[in-house]
C-alpha cells in the first residue's frame, strides 16, 4: 500500500472510532501522532471539550471530503489536512 493510501486510511480509521466512542482504538491509531491545533499543541484541558454522552459516544459523525495528503519524496515526512 503507498503512504499515501495508509495515511487515508487512517485518517478514515479515526473518524469511525470517534463516531462510535472506541476510545481504545483512537489512542491505538494516534497515541505517537504530534497533535497539533492551529500550529499549536492543544492544552491537555481541551480533552475535557468532548462530550461523551451515556451511551459512551460522542454522538459525532465526520464526513470526510477533500483530503489533502503531502509525502515528500524520500517518504520521511508528510502531512495530511
């Protein structure tokens, strides 16, 4: 699979654990990613602006279009909006 299509795919993979509350599976997915918010690394009190409902959701649902996927030549580096 090219980088390109794996960074996708996890991009994807995300969504749906969010969508469904499988908070095991978003840290698995992204637990050594470099969060960054506006260029910024978020504060750890912005973990507290989810609201997780009672059936253990978020009750989201992300559409995904337009993704915009950068790997530099030598696939050391990419970026992905």
């Amino acid at each position: 699979m090219r980088d390109h299509d794996e960074i996708e795919a996890l991009m994807l993979a995300y969504c749906r654990a969010i969508d469904s509350g499988a908070w095991g599976d978003v840290h698995a997915l992204m637990g050594d990613a470099r969060w960054l918010v506006e260029g910024e690394a978020p504060a750890p009190a912005s973990a507290n602006n989810v609201i997780v409902y009672e059936d253990g959701t978020p009750r989201t649902k992300h559409v995904v279009t337009n993704i915009a996927i950068l790997v530099d030549p030598e696939g050391h580096r990419a970026e992905g909006h």
